[in-house]
C-alpha cells in the first residue's frame, strides 16, 4: 500500500551540483507530475508527465528536466543547483489527465542548496 | 484565467469548536474545486472535491465545504475541531481541460489549542 514514494527525503548541494529525484507509483497511474513548495507559494508545478512516453513543461520549469522511465517511475534532475532551488519537492500521480482526477502526492524531499 | 485566494493565512481554534477555512475562486467556467490536508512533513491529502454535483460535498474526517457560485466561493468547514486537525490546507481549481491549470492556493494553517 504504498502509493507514491520519493527519494531521497532529504539532500543538501552545493550551487553547481547536480542530483536526481526518484518518484515511483503503485497505483497503475498514467499521469506524474513534478511540483516544488515555498512558504506562502502553494505549490507550483515543475513539469508534468501525461501518460508514458510523454512530458511537458509546467509553470516553473527552468533549470531542470525529467524522465518518464516507464509507467511507474518519473524523475527530476537538476543538472546545475542553485540556491533559488532551495525547496521542497512533491511528486504526484493521477489517474488520467482531467480536471476531475485528484492527486495523490509523495511525502516530498526537502532539497537544501548552499 | 483562474485564480484561488484563501483570506486568512492562520486559522487557531479551540478544541471542540467549529472550524471555517475560506476560499474563493475566480473562473471563467464552472470550475471543479478541490481542498487538501497536508500534515506536518507528509504530503498532500485530498479532502474533498466538487466537481458539478451537489453543491454541499462531504469529506473525509468529518470536513465539508460548499460550493456557492454567486459567491464564488468553497469554504471548508467542521463541527467540531480535534487536536488531530492542525495541518496545513489548500484549496485547489482546476481547469477543464489540461491539468497544468490547476491552481493551488498559498494555504491555511490551521492551529487547535486544547
């Protein structure tokens, strides 16, 4: 039963570094998505992944890049991390690409760049 | 363009007290509305959701909101508030078609004081 599951939860960098967050589902979703929260933000979405084999950019999507390795797993890299990145990332899946379809969210890893 | 503002970014309660968490919406269509718990280092729990239906939607854990169109609002309420509820709340609108318009708000943390 465990839904979606993100690593690592937590991760301090250095600016320049580069790292991937891993995100796995469960459920047999077709939809993945990327979000990133700040304090007094909500959340905004990074990239989102409509259906395996597809990817498409969200309201924030600079400075990183995704993969849809297969059904269950979308990850996160970011090849360059700067402090502006500092952050605490959520993967989430849904059932199908509609309005109608809630999300079902990780429990986030909290991204530290110094 | 959508839009969703939460007014009060702190709520605090007593025990046992009725909880009000409020949200409004702007739409240029009939939305669908969502609100979400996130406790303490954990990911996003869908509460509810209203999707055209019936206008008053009930919860999990005892929360309902209702959707009032002339108002353009979807505040969260419960009876009686429990230890168990300070969290955390987003109220989210979606978009009809492509999920990356999804909006969430800045949030509501809501404290109860025993």
């Amino acid at each position: 039963n465990a839904g979606v599951t993100q690593t690592p939860k937590f991760q301090v960098l250095k600016t320049g570094q580069s790292m991937t967050l891993q995100c796995a589902q469960d459920m047999n979703h077709n939809s993945m998505y990327w979000y990133r929260q700040d304090p007094g933000m909500g959340l905004r979405l990074i990239y989102y992944s409509a259906s395996e084999g597809t990817t498409d950019k969200g309201e924030v999507p600079n400075g990183y890049n995704v993969s849809r390795l297969n059904k269950r797993e979308f990850s996160l890299r970011l090849e360059s991390a700067a402090p502006s990145q500092t952050s605490v990332y959520f993967c989430a899946s849904s059932n199908q690409l509609s309005y109608n379809s809630p999300l079902h969210f990780g429990n986030g890893t909290r991204l530290t760049v110094t | 363009a959508q839009s969703v503002t939460q007014l009060d970014s702190h709520v605090s309660v007593s025990e046992g007290t009725p909880v009000l968490l409020r949200c409004n919406y702007s739409s240029s269509y009939s939305p669908s509305l969502f609100w979400y718990v996130q406790h303490p280092n954990k990911g996003l729990q869908l509460l509810l959701k209203y999707t055209s239906a019936a206008t008053l939607v009930k919860g999990i854990n005892g929360f309902e909101a209702e959707f009032k169109k002339s108002e353009t609002s979807f505040h969260l309420t419960k009876p009686s508030a429990h230890m168990s509820d300070a969290a955390e709340y987003f109220c989210v609108v979606s978009g009809k078609t492509s999920y990356d318009k999804v909006i969430f708000g800045p949030g509501t943390s809501l404290s109860v004081i025993p």
